[in-house]
C-alpha cells in the first residue's frame, strides 16, 4: 500500500484498486482509521490528539488526496502529500 504522507509519527496510505467510497488509511502505532474523503467520516479508532492532526491535514489536502484516489482507480502512480507542520 503506497504511502503518501508522514509527520507526527502517523502515516498515510491509499490502497490501488480499493472499494469505494474514496477514502485514505492513517497509521498510528497500534491505531488504524479510515477517512472517507468526501465527507470525512472516521471509522476506527485512533488517539483523540492524533485523529485532530489527521483531520486539520485532511481538510488541507482534500483535493490532492481526490486526485490520489482517481490515479489509484487508474492504475497511475500516487503523488506525495506534504505533511502538517
């Protein structure tokens, strides 16, 4: 599974030719949410302070991680996300 961003320890991954509806996997330790990207529902669980970050990083790069998932639909390489800072 491709990774496409890192910082703060958690990292974020989209599956090629994975089930809709679009969504990124973010790793935290032990922890592991889904994050739907058109309306950001969560599933998992994840630690509240992490879940945040993930969250603020989602609502900046909605749009690069939409153009992600079309290119993983496509079988086309994924970009790298900048991380939050």
């Amino acid at each position: 599974m491709p990774e496409i961003s890192r910082f703060l320890g958690i990292i974020i991954r989209m599956y090629m030719r994975e089930h809709a509806p679009p969504h990124f996997h973010a790793e935290y330790g032990e922890y592991e949410i889904t994050v739907e990207i058109e309306t950001g529902i969560v599933t998992g669980r994840f630690p509240r302070r992490a879940l945040t970050v993930v969250l603020d990083w989602y609502v900046l790069h909605q749009g690069e991680l939409m153009a992600n998932w079309e290119a993983a639909a496509h079988r086309k390489p994924l970009s790298k996300i900048e991380p939050l800072e």
